[in-house]
C-alpha cells in the first residue's frame, strides 16, 4: 500500500512538472507579438521619452549647510560649542549646549507647508516667516526620554528646520524647550540662507 502511494505521488509530480514546463515555454510559431531581447552596443533611435536632455538643475543640492556657513564664533557666543559642531547626514548640523543639543537642517525637497503639523504656531522671527511646534512633549510616559521641540523656517529652496532636545534624565537643570528653541532661532536666524 505504501509502495502504491509512493508511485502514484511520484507520478503526479512528473506530471505537474510536465504541465509547469509546457506553460512556461508553449510550442507553437513565433509570432511578430513575441520579443526576443538581444544585447547590442548600438544606441536606441527614435525613441521618446518624458526625460529631455540636457537636465536643467532648477534646485542648488546645497544651498545652505548649517556647520559650514555659520561662522564657529557665533556658535559659541551663543553657547552651542559645548562639543565640536557635528556635520551628520545631508545637510543637518548638531550643536551641543551641556544639557541639551540641537540640529539645524536644510531640506530642498520638501516645502515649508508640507513640514508643519496641525497644531504648528506660525510666526515672525527677524522677518522671516517661521512656526514652532513640538515633536514629542513632556509627558508621563515619556519624560525619560527625549523631549524635542521644533522651529522651521520658510526658505526659498524649501524649509530650514531647527530642533532642540533633551533627555530630563541627563539634563540639569532642564532648559524650557519652546523658550530656548525661539531664543536660539533669533540668534542664529541672521546666518541661516533663505
């Protein structure tokens, strides 16, 4: 009985083998609808596409880079030279106070409108159209951990965000988040390249 079902699982493998073989390459004519790919160095011609040449650069990659443009005398009369500057991915800087850090960034590949949360408060600082808003507030759960606080300024290549943040645990005395952002905002907001 065994010998029987071994036998029989064995040939409907041969045949459902035979049927995945004969789907994947049908015997039949080539057809004109049928393609055959070869490799060939000769470039393609009459070909449209929606990319035109030569690309037109319409945004600068780099139009601001917070460590390279503000000056070090500056981050340190504003008391954000603890450590060394720290140039970290793309455009984003990180600056450290002692009991609290912060980064500044340039992004060209978002807008300011697309940054801003629902409950962002818009306003001025030095004539420059900004908004302040939390990214995680001090809470219960969550007051061992990172507090951090927003301000993003409108540029004409996109957005400048400044964060500011800190851990309540390692932190003394805790800086007031929002106050100490705005304050580092007017401070700072004369070098930043809109």
């Amino acid at each position: 009985m065994v010998a029987k079902l071994r036998l029989l699982s064995a040939l409907c493998a041969l045949v459902a083998a035979v049927v995945v073989v004969w789907q994947t390459n049908p015997a039949g004519p080539l057809t004109a609808e049928r393609v055959e790919l070869r490799g060939t160095g000769t470039p393609l011609t009459n070909m449209s596409t929606t990319i035109k040449w030569p690309v037109v650069e319409v945004v600068d990659p780099d139009p601001f880079d917070p460590c390279r443009d503000i000056p070090l005398d500056v981050i340190q009369r504003v008391g954000l030279a603890f450590t060394p500057p720290t140039p970290e991915d793309s455009l984003r800087c990180r600056y450290d106070a002692g009991n609290y850090q912060m980064a500044v960034e340039a992004f060209v590949w978002r807008t300011y409108e697309q940054t801003l949360p629902a409950d962002a408060v818009e306003l001025d600082i030095n004539g420059h159209r900004a908004a302040q808003y939390w990214i995680m507030k001090p809470t219960d759960w969550n007051n061992r951990n990172w507090i951090t606080c927003m301000v993003a300024f409108q540029t004409s290549y996109g957005v400048i965000q400044q964060s500011l943040f800190y851990a309540p645990v390692y932190s003394e005395p805790d800086p007031d988040c929002m106050q100490t952002n705005l304050q580092k905002a007017h401070e700072l907001s004369p070098f930043y390249i809109y």
